[in-house]
C-alpha cells in the first residue's frame, strides 16, 4: 500500500504498518477528541439519556406484559410471536414508518427502542416465571398466599435473574440501535457518525463509534455486576 | 365430647374432560384424628384432600371444615388456617430456612420477634438445630432435611388442620421409616387433625387412626387399622393389604386389643367360704384377686383352698403372678407367655388395675 493511498485516511494509516504512519493516523484521531471535548460528551450524555429512559420505560411494559400473560397463558404465544416480529422490522424502516405519526426528535426515537426492547422483556419475563417448579406454586396456593403476593414474595424473586438477563440484553441492543436514531434527529453519538460519513470525516466517525462500543461494552458488564448482586442467595449455585 | 371438625357431604369431583375424581363421598373427621387417604394412584385420594383446602372446587355436594361450608369461606383465610404439606416440598428456593418457616406467620402479620422464636421452635420440633439450619438455603439441605423443613412450614401458624400429601414419598426406605416414627412423636404431642395421603399401606396402617381405602373416586372401606386388617371390606382392600396381616396385625396391635375384659374377681379381704362359694357360683377353679381399688393382688386356685375353712383369700393366695399393660406390645407379651409356659396372663393398666386377661387362644383367633 503506497502511502499516497491512505495520505488523510487515519484508519488507513493505523492499519499500514509503520510506526510513523501509525503515529500520524493515532494523533490525528486524538485531536478530535481534544478539540471538540464538550460536543462528544454532550452527545455522549444524550445518547445515554435515550436509551435509559427507552430501557426503564420499556422494563415497565415488558414486565407487566410478561406477567400478564403468565396469568393468561392463552395470550402467550401470540404476544411473544407479535414482539418478534417487532423485532425483525430494521430499524430504518420502524423510524421511517413512525415519521409520519410523530414526526422526528426524541419521540420517535423512545418508542422505536421501547418496541425493540418488548421481545427481551416479555419472553424473559414469562420465562422466568412460567420456568418456577409446580411444586412451589402449589406449596405457595396451599398455604394461603394471594395471587399478588405469591408474585411478589415468590415469582418476581426467583424470575429475577432471567428477568435482568433480558434487561441487559435489551439496554445492549438499545445502546446500538440509538445510534441510528440521530438519523431521524434524536441526537446523539451517532449524529457524529452520520456528520461523518456525509463529509467524509474518518475522524468524526471514529468520535462517534468509540464512545458508542465502550457503552455497550462497559453497560454490559455493569448488568453482569449488578446480576449478580440482585441474584438471591439461594439461587447462586 | 367427640367433635366433629371436617364433613364430607356427598362430595363428587368431575374434572372438565370428564373424569370423575371423586365420586360422591360421604364422612366425618373427628378433632384431632388422623385419617389416612391410601389407594392406588388415580384413585382420587389427593383430589379428596385439596376439596378441603380449595386447590380444587367440588363439581357436587358441600364440605364442612368447623360446621362451616369451605365455599362459603374466603378461600385465603381457608387455607391459612390449614397446613399443607407435600411430596415434593416446595420449598421457596431464594429464601433460607427460616424465611420459608416463617412466611404464613409473616404474611398474617407477626412481629419479628414472635416469627423468630416460632421458628426456632419448629426446627427443633422437626429435629434440625436451629443454630445450624436457620440460615441455610433449601438447595443446602438432603432431601429428609428439606421435608422436615416442608413439615415444620406447615406447622408455622399453629393451623388446627394439617393436610399432607405423600409427605415421605419422594424419600428412601430408611429415611421415610424415620420420619414416619418421628411423626408419630410429633402428632402425639401437637393433637392436630391430619388427613394424610399415602399410596403405601404399610404406611396408612402405621400412621392412622382411621383407613379411608379409595377406588375409582370411592371410598370402598373407612375404618381403623386393626378393622382394615382383620375384615377387609373386599377383595380389593385385601390385596392392598397384602400377605403377611397377621405379621402387621402384631406389629400394630396392643394388649388391650385382645385381651378379655371382665374377668371373675375377688376382694382380698374375702373369707374362704366365700371365695368357694364364687367359684362354685362361677364354676370356675380359679380366680384373680383384686384390692380395694381394683389393683391386682394375685391368683386363688380352687385346690389352695381344699381342706381350708379358716382366713381369707390373702393369706393362701399365689403372689408372684407376672402381669402385662393394656397398652403393651403383642410380640414381647406372647414372648413372655412362650418362656414362662403359660397358658393366660393378667392385663393391668398404669395404676395396676386389673383389666381383664390375655390367653393363648385369644391370640391364636385374633391373627387368623
């Protein structure tokens, strides 16, 4: 690879194998950072805001709708096979087809991701709690517990851990698809990815999809942390 | 006063796709029996015993816990006032020991400290030290361990009522044997009414006051153990009985059981002439001598009195007569009538009263 190829490229230069080149494409990407420090982390913190309002919004729905169908187990396959077909819409065409109903901004962009997130929360929720031995749910009924408090003494505490596994997996996913959102003018990293691409700016790019995995990458491990604290003793084995 | 606390009124259990579980059965639990429910499984004994606590709802007929129709309770308060203990346990696996215990009473609102002390109590009821149990996890615990924990939950709220479900059936040989007799212990001091489920004879035998043998959702015989041994209803209950009744027979019967209550006596302080006049009233060549309470003193024959005009029974009496209890085993009372070579022996009861006599014959038609 000549270096005339690469000569404003700084992915291209990282990649070429010499330590000068590797320098110049390394300084060049850092030098973003260092100049527009208050627009990363101003798009940093919107982009967290999504998607922990998306995620706690969607953990209420899911939650309840998972519960709901445990009760109504008829209603089961139905709702899971919905949310699954949800999930398979791409996520340019959920925005798109939610333009014309709620415009662009932030709104579109919540709901998409509350959407997204149902199938995680409903099929883990209902998971988790139709998985809890017949035995503990007849030892429960026998003696003397109220629907509402088997759930809350019994189903929700053992379910938990399926519960958050399907949280974690939804905050992941919404981390990612968030990115696309700043498409529809949600803000954002990924406002910065698409700026980035639309004037060719391999650095812009990079401000906007470092940050993006280190969120994904660090959120992930802190629903493994927190599993792993709100797991109940007895069921750690 | 016999109370009657739980009443079957022609209770029938049609399930949706048409099984009849329960086919019109009809009976009476007094306070603080314990009725054994045994049968093969499908034979509608468990469905019996949750039409009690409501797990299921009876298609016909009304049942009574107190003279009160279970329908017409709130089915909550119903089966907190029931205990309910079942094979597989069910233990609440994200809570200790003590939390499991403890939840009926927390949930009808006991103070920390009443809850606390309850179930310290239990698991030394149960036979686990609290010290070392009280904080373990259910999934920390063998499998006797974890129904002992299944009984003492059942037990928490102190319910009057106790249902249980094959309770040892899920255990091995020995450990069921155990528990079996610790149960046994345990009911004579807490004086519950238990309805106890069980697909094993042996064990309905060896638990129960009462049998009540199940078939096809009906209840063919409902009588106590000795009865359902000795005059089985048919030959159903037979074979569910198995060979070997005169073995079980043994093993459960007591003295008093066999023995022939309302022997002929006499006072101690009887004169000779009267005593010869008794047993010629009688015709009998010998006679057991009782005190002034009834205590049993000993034996007058009718030769140990030939020649005799003067003194009373007393003084000619043979003393060192070997007696046994009422409530004394079978198996030990023959034993001792086998070595001593005799043909009868007295029965007393705790206060050395005499309540009749065991003999060789007795025992001979009672086991055939």
């Amino acid at each position: 690879m000549s270096e005339r190829d690469c000569d404003h490229d700084p992915v291209c230069l990282l990649f070429c194998l010499r330590p000068k080149d590797f320098e110049r494409g390394f300084l060049s990407i850092l030098n973003y950072f260092i100049n527009n420090p208050n627009l990363i982390l101003k798009l940093t913190l919107e982009h967290i805001k999504i998607t922990v309002i998306a995620v706690s919004i969607s953990t209420l729905i899911g939650v309840a709708i998972g519960i709901l169908i445990t009760r109504y187990k008829r209603a089961a396959t139905p709702v899971i096979g919905i949310a699954g077909i949800i999930y398979t819409i791409p996520s340019l065409a959920l925005f798109g087809m939610l333009i014309p109903f709620i415009g662009i901004g932030i709104k579109p962009a919540l709901i998409a991701l509350i959407l997204y997130s149902q199938l995680a929360m409903i099929r883990n929720t209902f998971i988790g709690i139709v998985h809890i031995d017949a035995a503990i749910r007849e030892a429960g009924k026998g003696m003397g517990m109220s629907n509402w408090q088997f759930l809350r003494v019994v189903e929700l505490p053992v379910a938990l851990p399926v519960i958050m596994a399907g949280i974690r997996t939804a905050a992941v996913m919404n981390i990612g698809t968030a990115t696309i959102a700043a498409y529809i003018g949600a803000g954002g990293l990924g406002w910065l990815i698409f700026r980035g691409i639309a004037s060719v700016n391999t650095e812009q790019i990079i401000a906007g999809a470092l940050p993006v995995t280190l969120l994904a990458i660090g959120v992930d491990y802190l629903f493994v942390l927190m599993e792993r604290v709100l797991t109940p003793a007895g069921l750690r084995h | 006063m016999i109370n009657i606390i739980i009443k079957f009124d022609k209770v029938s259990k049609i399930f949706p796709d048409g099984t009849k579980a329960v086919d019109d059965v009809s009976f009476e639990i007094q306070e603080g029996e314990c009725v054994t429910f045994v049968g093969p499984s499908g034979c509608g004994k468990t469905t019996t015993v949750k039409l009690l606590n409501r797990l299921v709802e009876p298609t016909h007929g009304a049942i009574y816990l107190n003279r009160e129709n279970t329908a017409k309770v709130d089915v909550i308060a119903l089966r907190r006032g029931i205990g309910y203990v079942i094979q597989d346990v069910g233990l609440f696996p994200h809570m200790t020991v003590a939390q499991n215990i403890s939840l009926v009473p927390r949930l009808i609102g006991w103070s920390t400290v009443d809850r606390e002390k309850r179930t310290d109590e239990l698991l030394n009821l149960v036979g686990l030290e609290p010290l070392a149990f009280r904080s373990r996890y259910p999934h920390q615990l063998s499998g006797g361990q974890r129904q002992r924990v299944g009984v003492a939950r059942g037990l928490a709220a102190d319910p009057p009522v106790i249902l249980m479900d094959e309770p040892f059936g899920a255990l091995d040989p020995i450990t069921r044997a155990q528990l079996q007799d610790e149960f046994l212990r345990l009911r004579a001091r807490l004086k519950k009414t238990i309805l106890f489920v069980t697909h094993d004879m042996d064990e309905a035998i060896k638990v129960g006051d009462r049998i009540a043998v199940m078939r096809s959702g009906r209840i063919v015989q409902f009588d106590p153990p000795i009865k359902i041994l000795r005059e089985p209803a048919d030959r159903f209950v037979k074979d569910l009985v198995g060979k070997e009744s005169g073995l079980k027979l043994m093993k459960l019967a007591k003295v008093s059981d066999i023995m022939v209550p309302g022997v002929d006596q006499i006072l101690e302080g009887s004169s000779v002439l009267e005593t010869k006049r008794l047993m010629a009233e009688k015709r009998s060549d010998i006679l057991l001598v009782v005190g002034d309470q009834g205590t049993f003193r000993g034996v007058i024959r009718f030769e140990q009195l030939n020649h005799k005009e003067e003194g009373t029974v007393e003084d000619l009496m043979d003393r060192d007569i070997p007696t046994v209890r009422d409530n004394g085993e079978i198996r030990p009372t023959l034993e001792m009538m086998l070595k001593g070579k005799r043909l009868w022996l007295p029965v007393v009861d705790e206060e050395k009263c005499l309540k009749g006599i065991v003999t060789m014959t007795q025992f001979a038609s009672f086991f055939v």
